[in-house]
C-alpha cells in the first residue's frame, strides 16, 4: 500500500475516514514540532539535509532520497500491509484470530509496553542533540541525522496507536512522551539507560550498535503480538531500524581500521604512543564495548519473570521469529538459568520456559551482538596483529536479575568485591579514558574529509560518492 503524502499527516491507514482520529493528531502534531525545535538535533535546524524518506511499506524500493530541512520532514504513519485472516502465533490463544482492537483484559498490559516503547524514541533524539557539533565528517552527520528523524517517525507510530487504540487514556499518555525529557530530574525518561548523555562519537556509534540491537530484538518480539497493529507498526520499524545498526557497525569498524592503521604506520601497540598519535585504541576500545554491551543486558528485564511468561501466554508479545520455534505453547517445558550458588559458585537453576522469555531473547541479542565482533576481529587478524575484541558474560555488571549487584568479572567469574573495585579501571571507560575520546571530537565539514580518529567509509549513500555534500550548512 502506498502512502499518501498529499495529507497533512502522511499515512497508509486511511486516516482521513476517521475525522475524530485526524483531529487528534492534527492537534498533537504541532507540539511534536515545537518538541523537535527545541530538543532536535541543535543547531542543523536549517540545514539541507539528504536524508531517505518512506514511501511505501514493500521492502522493496520503499524510500526516496533527497536534501530536505528536518523540521520540513515528512514524519507520519506506516502500518506494513495487513495479513488477512492473521492468527495469534503463541501462547494460550494461539490459533484465535489476531485483535484488530484491544482486548479489554489485555488493556493495560498493552498500553504499558506501547508506553515505553514510545518513550524510547525521542529519549535518543535528546539524548544526541549535541553531537552534530562535534561531527567527524559530513557522511557521518547525515547519518546522525536520519537516525534522529526516524527515531522521530518512530515516536509517531507508537502515538498513534495510544490515539487510535487506548481513548482518553492513550491521548494522555501521548502528550507525556513529549513532557519526560533524557535526563531531566523531574520528569525523566522511563529506562535509566536513555537519560544518559550521548556526547561524543565512539558513544554514538556504541549506541547505534547496542542499544538500537535491543530495539530490534523488542521490535521483533512485538512484532509477533496478537494486536495486530502492534504487530504491523512493528514490522515497519524494524525496515528503518536496520540502518541505525549499521550506522553502529560501520562506525566502530572504521575506527578498527584507523586504528590499525596507524599501528602499522608506528609498528607499535602501546596504548600510550596511540593515543599521542590522536587514535582510538583498541583496548579503550574495548572497555567501551563492556561498558555499553553490558549497559543493554538489564533492559530486557530479569532471567525469569512471570510478566514474561504472561506477556507470552496472552499473545501479547512473542520471540523473535516465534516461526523458528517448534514449541509455541511452551507449557511442558523448561530452561537452565546459570545462578550464583554459596560462596563464589554458581549453580543451575530449572524454570518454566515461558518463564524465561526475557533470558532466551537475552541470548539472541547477544549471538546477533557477535555478528560485528568477529567482523571487527578479522580486520584485526588480517592486519596482523593478535588481538581480540570480545562481549563480556552477561553476569557482568548487572542491575536486574539474580547478578544484581553481583561483583563478577568480565569472563563471568564470582570475584570479591575488592577484586571488583580493582579491576574496573581495566574493564571499564575511567574518566581519562572519556576526557580523552572528547579531546577528539572535533568538527568536520568539509565535504570528503575525515576526522583523524576514523577512517573513510567504503562508499557513499545511495550510491553517491564519500565527497558528496550530504549536509548542507546554512
């Protein structure tokens, strides 16, 4: 289905038949406007941007190029199109027809999960608002940019189906969104991990890498939700979402490269004399990926949870890819938890399966995790040189779940808490490790050119080239 973009809000879900709806949104939109004015993406606010836009949900050729100013983009709401005679594919109604509307029992349980989605969206946008400033290249700060204006589209597909959906209720809920800000003492955003500032690049490509990999994987699981708009707003995300993760990929890996670069231009290792030749090495590099890896494990939630298992017994939210699974009732089924036992052991522990949701889509996050790794680690190999980047256990500094609060080091051992303390410096970033990286981060706009930290893509956007003016400062 294609999308109308001769309405004022942009959508394929024949908005206009529903006057009531329409009015609701109309009156929303010029708040996110002045929302995206004042806590977008700061000073760029005019700036000709080439940015992809949506123009139809099919895969394939589904999005247009082209310089556009940001508050002029044409944010709106895209459904993929509707399976007919969809079922619900888990749980205790499995096989029942998929709601087109909210059931009354699973109300609040529904409005919650869309809640927090939604509040995810622009946190990232707050959260990166400053980073244009410190750019590492025009093609860096286009992809900034079309991250931020598809968190931002993003925002919008979970607003409309809090109007759509949820009444009085999902009105209100859609005007906190834009009232809790990243960091705001008052009134912050729900998960602690998108009140942290984003303020320099290595920070950015890491988010891009791990954190937006959890937002795929929670797109994925309510991608299978027996709400069918739920699940159809979800499967359109997860077409945009990719590119945000392959901002991440790509960033970090031309930081490898660089890196390795001058390492055979010095013949040398020594984290000191690279850091003097104004490089990212590879053990800071390293601590980063502990630090934002094992920031993202808490936000799917403890290894056993009975919200979980309700969540996957109702239909509300599945796995990913629940079609791989053989078991989509999981009633007679269980999973070993790997727990902290007496002393410094650890010991197994048996849980119904549909207990252990969060923990199986836990460990698919990780394995898709390890896709950029043993990427990153073979330009290393073939570069010659013997070293490894690697994910730290997922017991490492951990706030949810039986490893709370747990001194663990980063292979997963039980430590004292001594031990703990003392190694933090060589796991995780210290604040001469972030000084450093921020002593970096110097702007540059001239079309072609990098920043001395990281090397030049392979190839441009849409087959344009890497000199291509991607921003267009005014």
């Amino acid at each position: 289905m294609g999308i109308d973009y001769k309405e004022r809000i942009p959508n394929n879900v024949d908005l206009g038949t529903d006057r009531r709806l329409q009015r609701a949104l109309e009156h929303w939109q010029p708040r996110f406007l002045d929302w995206w004015k004042d806590l977008g993406p700061e000073g760029f606010q005019t700036s000709d941007v080439y940015l992809r836009t949506a123009t139809s949900v099919d895969a394939k050729g589904w999005a247009t190029f082209g310089q556009v100013k940001m508050p002029d983009y044409r944010w709106g709401i895209f459904l993929a199109d509707r399976e007919q005679d969809r079922t619900v594919g888990f749980g205790d109604n499995m096989g029942k027809s998929a709601w087109q509307e909210v059931p009354g029992e699973f109300r609040a349980a529904l409005r919650n999960i869309i809640v927090t989605q939604g509040d995810t969206e622009p946190a990232s946008v707050e959260q990166q608002r400053l980073l244009g400033q410190t750019c590492p290249s025009l093609y860096d700060l286009r992809n900034l940019f079309q991250v931020n204006v598809e968190e931002g589209r993003h925002l919008w597909a979970m607003v409309y189906l809090l109007h759509a959906y949820f009444g009085r209720d999902g009105r209100e809920e859609a005007e906190e969104l834009l009232h809790r800000h990243s960091g705001d003492e008052d009134n912050p955003r729900i998960l602690g991990t998108f009140n942290e500032p984003i303020d320099d690049w290595l920070s950015f490509f890491m988010f891009t890498y791990f954190t937006d990999r959890d937002g795929k994987f929670q797109l994925k699981c309510l991608a299978e939700s027996g709400f069918d708009p739920l699940a159809r707003t979800c499967q359109f995300m997860l077409t945009e979402e990719a590119h945000h993760m392959f901002v991440g990929e790509t960033g970090i890996a031309r930081i490898v490269k660089r890196a390795l670069q001058v390492m055979k231009e010095t013949g040398t290792d020594d984290p000191e004399a690279l850091q003097k030749a104004g490089i990212i090495d590879l053990g800071l590099l390293q601590r980063y990926i502990n630090f934002w890896f094992s920031s993202c494990l808490d936000l799917f939630g403890s290894e056993s949870s009975s919200n979980a298992a309700t969540y996957f017994a109702t239909g509300i939210k599945g796995r990913p890819d629940e079609f791989m699974f053989e078991d989509h009732l999981c009633t007679e089924t269980s999973e070993t938890l790997v727990v902290p036992g007496d002393g410094m052991t650890v010991t197994d522990l048996e849980v119904p399966t549909r207990n252990a949701m969060n923990e199986i889509v836990r460990q698919a996050y990780v394995k898709d995790c390890m896709i950029g790794l043993t990427r990153w680690n073979r330009l290393i190999k073939k570069a010659g040189f013997d070293i490894e980047l690697s994910l730290p256990s997922t017991r490492f500094r951990r706030n949810i779940g039986p490893w709370a609060g747990m001194p663990v080091d980063p292979k997963g051992n039980r430590i004292s808490e001594e031990e703990y303390a003392a190694g933090g410096p060589h796991w995780l970033p210290t604040e001469a490790d972030r000084a450093y990286v921020k002593s970096l981060m110097v702007s540059v706009k001239e079309p072609g050119k990098m920043a001395g930290w990281i090397a030049p893509p392979d190839r441009g956007i849409n087959n344009l080239g890497i000199d291509y003016e991607y921003v267009v400062l005014h």
